[in-house]
C-alpha cells in the first residue's frame, strides 16, 4: 500500500489492530518489534482487509500462519529453542 496521505491513518491502524489480534489468536503471543514472520503477516492481513479480499489471507498465508504458530509453540515449550 502506498498511502502518500494523512486522512487513512486511523482506518489503517483500526486494520492494524484487527490483524494483530487475529494472528495473536491463531498463532500465541509474539513481540511485532521482535518476530519478523509476525511483523509480516500482520501487513500482509491488513494489506488484504484494506483491499477488501480478507477472505484470501488465510488460504494465500496458511504455510506462514501455520510456521508462526509451530515456532512460537515450540518457544514456549522450550525457552532456550532459536527457532
């Protein structure tokens, strides 16, 4: 999304917002600032909630979805696992 404009910045943190709470449901607790994959499928979602294709995000990101939710169970299991 290249938005050169102040007047979408709520709607896209609204957006934001959702997509973080719907990744931390699918996939456990993350840090945005310190996971990377999370960092990217919360854009990405938002990317497809604020083109209105939503429906698409978990079908086109199930691998991803899925590596970030067995990665963050395996940290939890193991503190000390570099995953």
């Amino acid at each position: 999304m290249h938005i050169s404009h102040s007047s979408e910045d709520d709607n896209l943190k609204r957006l934001l917002s959702f997509s973080i709470v719907d990744l931390l449901d699918k996939c456990g607790q993350f840090e945005l600032d310190k996971d990377e994959r999370a960092k990217e499928l919360v854009f990405e979602r938002t990317r497809y909630a604020y083109n209105d294709a939503l429906e698409y995000f978990n079908d086109n990101f199930l691998n991803q979805i899925n590596s970030l939710g067995l990665s963050i169970a395996l940290r939890e299991g193991d503190p000390d696992a570099s995953v």
